[in-house]
C-alpha cells in the first residue's frame, strides 16, 4: 500500500482551507468538486510522499519568464484587501514577510509603469495565492489562483538559481507552503532544498550574522531561518527523505516564548491565553527530525531493538514534554474553536496532526505502512473475530499481535485530530496536507472500538466515525482507488465488526434503558424517518 501511493502522480494542486471569515478559494490549482470545491480530474501526487524522490521532473513544464511590461496584476484596490487579509491572519502567526517593507515594495511596484522587477512581482503574487487559498480556501477551479500560481511558476527557475537575497527566499517559502497543500507536492520538496540552501548562503544560520543589525532585523532572520527549518523537516518526514539543515550546522536560539514583536504569537479572543506558535512549531519539527533518524535514515537499519525502543521512549518523552508548552485549553477542539480564528484554528490542526503522526509512525501504526495493514485485515478473519450466530464475537489475542505501547496516547490525539477536521468544512488545501493522517486517525479510532467495545467513550467515537466517514466517502472520490478507495473499503469492513461486537457487548450485559440505548446517527435518522412515515399516513387516513 505505502509503494502505491508513493508511486501517484498527481496533475494540480486542490482546493484549500477556509479563512478567518469564512470559505474561500485558492484557484492556482485546478477543478472542483461538489461540496469540496475537488477536481475530479486531478489525482495524487505523492500524497503520502513516501520514498518520493527530489527529482525535479514533477515541476511541470517551463512556462518562459515574462518581461518587465509583461508583469500584470490587479488593480490595486482588488489588491490591498486581499493583502491586509494576508498580514492581519497569517504573516502574523506563519511571519514570512516584513509587512511595512512588504507594502513600500507594493506601492513601489504599483507607481512603476515601466522597468518593474520579477521578483517584487512574484512577492505579491505569493501573498494573493495564499490569501486566496490558505485563508480564503478557494478552490483549484478559481482563476484568480490560478493566474497567481501560473505567474509565480513562470519564475520560479530563476527564482531558485539566481535568489541571493531575503526576497526571494521569502517567495519560495511562500511557494513551499502552497504546493504542500496541492498534489504538486513533489514540487514542494524540490522547493524546500532551495529554500535551505538559500537560507544558508544568506547565512540565516548563524548567530554571529546578526551582529549589528536592529532589533526588527534581527527577528525577522530569525523567523526566516526557522521557518526553512520547519518546512525542512516536515517535507522530509512527509517523504521520508533526509533533511537538509543539520542541528550540527546551526547555533540559532529557539523563538522567544514571549517576542517583543509578536511574531508568530497566538492570543485567544476570549481570555488571556497566549504563546509562540512558531516556537512550538520548531520544537515539533525538531522532534521530526528525530523521528527521521529512527525509522528512515540509513543508520536506522543499522539498530538493534533494544537502541530502537530505547529511542522510542525517548521520542514520546519529547512529545509529552512538547505538549505542556501548549495551553491546556487548546488541547480540544471545542476549546480550539471556541477561542481561536478559523485561520489559527487551522493552523492548530496542523500542529496537532503532525504531532499524532509523530506518535503513531514511531509506533509503527501508520495506515500506509503495510504491516500495520496487515494486521488490521486480522480483525476482518474469523480467526481472530467471529461474528457468526451462536459465537461470542470477542478478539482471540492469540492470533494477533498485541496492540504496541502508547496506543491509548495514539487514540487520545487521534480523536482532538478528527474533531478538529469536523469543526469545519474542508477546503482542497486541508485535504491535501491531512489525507494520509485523517485516514490513519480513522482507522485507529475504530481498532479502538474492536479492542474495547465496551470503552466510556463508545457512544461518542461511534458518532464521530459516522460523522467521519460522510467526509471521508466525499473525499473519496477525487482521489486514486489505489490507496484511498481501497484503504476506505477496509475502514467500512472494520467499522462493521466493530458495529456488531458493540451491539453483542450491550446483548451480553442485559437489557438496557432506552437512555443507555448505543445509537448511531444513521440508526437514528432511520428510526426518524419511520417516524415521520406513519405520521403522514395517519394524516391521510
């Protein structure tokens, strides 16, 4: 399964995440679809990433650069708002420009007729496309976004051979983060090298190149260099690919928990919580880079058992360590939505998808990893569950290897991570970058319920699932058969088995009072349509 997704190919990015406001769309990628605004023409590309290689044949066909009269945009009253919406939502959380040297640029570019410069251009080009698809969650269809990405493409070359200033690293982080969210993921990784490479001659690496500038400058390189830094380690993880920026070759400080600027700094709207985004986002994607040199790294084969679950334990550590740093009120999705924008609300999603999938790669529980499907397809023998009349329907744990160390952790954050998904509607650009972790949190959640069917929380997790599956069914259909439509079959086979052995639980304990009744919302919907039924045929009688 995990070398069939690796191996698809995908045509144009998708649709991206809902905004502060509201929905909107980022049209530089292509199609639509339905509810979620999906291409039903575009496939995956890398998806998962696994064993993607950096090979720079992905980048699609070069489109020939313009010349300086060529380089168009909107009118600039079109522009500003979409510019404003930018820097008050995202660059203030996810800083990668400098807003008071980001406008003068702009007006600069607008007062210009003639001998305007492609890389200003490209700059502005960046910011709409996010603002349209990241804040906005427009879909792959809108042709704003697309005329942004399709100018931004035509110099990206050049942008990432001939970039020698914060500029045009700023651009091609800006890139990295829009194509993450697209089926042109492998675009993203060739980005990411760029960008680290970039980073690196700018030598945003090194304390002593800070010497003597202002304090703005100063924490404006400082959050350029960590955000290369995250992106590297994400994409490297997302592909199982080496990172590039070594800890070795850095000796820059963690981000202020308490910056002077606020960059990157999350507030609640409804109390004083308050804490560095970007800083927790660092210590996450430095753990990542463990999680690299555990399970993909060549010296990973070289580990004996005993090195690996010692590593292992020291992984969880840093991840419960990690997870104190954030506020107790964000470690639900309630408390998320309640206090937060939809953007940063977004924006914690990610952070705690990354973080589950940290917890269940290490314990190797990954739904794209074929030993882990194999024994999920356990439950689906009658070896191992029967469910057949007259037989008890419990898991023999003699024929099935036990559940690993960690699991209820696992389960715990799988749940915050669905519910997050379900708060709001999902844009294409959500639906690439939580694919193959949505599809991994929901096959843990219903392992779970065949493990423990008679666990607290059953009625509520048998709701989510229900709730789940209707967007997992929708998303379905504009990806590949190979892996979604097959991994989507299995998680149905499962839900079943695990339907059945909850109802046997209730059986088994007795009669129960309709309060304490297990119901799922289709069971419910068809008793309420019953309903509905006989009382319109009494009203005709």
């Amino acid at each position: 399964m995990e070398s069939v997704s690796s191996r698809r190919k995908g045509q144009n990015p998708t649709q991206v995440q809902q905004g502060v406001n509201g929905p909107s769309n980022n049209g530089a990628f292509s199609g639509s679809m339905d509810d979620w605004a999906i291409s039903p023409a575009q496939t995956v590309q890398d998806v998962t990433g696994h064993h993607s290689s950096s090979d720079t044949s992905s980048v699609a066909a070069p489109v020939s650069a313009p010349t300086s009269n060529q380089l168009e945009l909107p009118p600039l009253p079109e522009v500003l708002p979409v510019v404003d919406n930018y820097f008050r939502n995202y660059n203030a959380i996810i800083p990668i420009f400098d807003e008071t040297a980001f406008m003068r640029m702009l007006l600069d570019f607008f007062a210009q007729t003639t001998k305007r410069s492609i890389v200003p251009w490209a700059a502005i080009n960046v910011v709409l496309a996010i603002s349209y698809r990241v804040l906005e969650g427009r879909g792959s269809d809108d042709s704003e976004l697309a005329r942004c990405l399709q100018n931004v493409r035509s110099v990206m070359s050049e942008l990432m051979v001939q970039g020698k200033d914060l500029i045009g690293l700023q651009v091609l982080l800006g890139m990295v983060i829009l194509f993450l969210g697209s089926s042109d993921f492998q675009l993203a990784i060739v980005l990411t090298g760029s960008v680290v490479r970039l980073a690196q001659s700018l030598r945003l690496n090194s304390k002593e190149a800070l010497e003597g500038l202002t304090g703005a400058e100063k924490a404006h390189r400082t959050s350029l260099f960590w955000l290369s830094y995250i992106y590297d380690r994400e994409m490297s993880q997302r592909s199982q690919s080496p990172y590039h920026q070594l800890d070795s070759d850095t000796d820059m400080d963690l981000p202020d928990p308490s910056p002077q600027t606020n960059l990157g700094i999350i507030t609640s709207s409804i109390d004083s919580i308050r804490f560095n985004y970007l800083r927790i986002k660092a210590r996450l994607a430095y753990i990542h880079g463990k999680v690299y040199n555990l399970l993909y790294s060549p010296r990973s084969k070289t580990l004996t058992q005993a090195q690996k679950n010692k590593t292992i334990i020291r992984i969880e550590e840093m991840l419960a360590e990690w997870v104190q740093e954030i506020p107790t009120e964000l470690h639900t999705a309630e408390g998320i939505r309640l206090r937060l924008s939809p953007a940063t609300s977004d924006l914690m999603m990610n952070l705690w998808f990354h973080h589950a999938e940290c917890r269940i790669k290490v314990r190797s529980i990954f739904t794209f990893e074929d030993s882990w499907v194999n024994r999920v397809k356990l439950y689906l023998t009658p070896s191992v569950v029967d469910v057949g009349d007259g037989v008890d329907g419990v898991v023999r744990r003699g024929d099935i290897p036990p559940l690993p160390s960690g699991w209820n952790d696992c389960v715990r954050y799988a749940r915050v991570c669905l519910e997050l998904l379900l708060k709001r509607k999902p844009t294409e650009y959500i639906l690439w970058l939580h694919t193959c972790g949505s599809f991994s949190c929901l096959v843990l959640l219903i392992v779970n319920l065949i493990e423990h069917p008679d666990q607290a929380l059953i009625t509520d997790d048998r709701q989510l699932l229900d709730n789940c599956f209707l967007i997992f069914e929708g998303m379905s259909k504009h990806l590949p058969k190979e892996p979604y439509w097959t991994m989507l079959a299995m998680a149905h086979e499962l839900d079943e088995k695990a339907m059945e052995l909850a109802k046997r639980k209730s059986l088994a304990a007795g009669p129960c009072e309709t309060g304490d009744f297990l119901m799922s919302p289709s069971t419910a919907w068809a008793i309420l349509d019953d309903i509905e039924f006989e009382k319109a045929g009494s009203y005709a009688l």
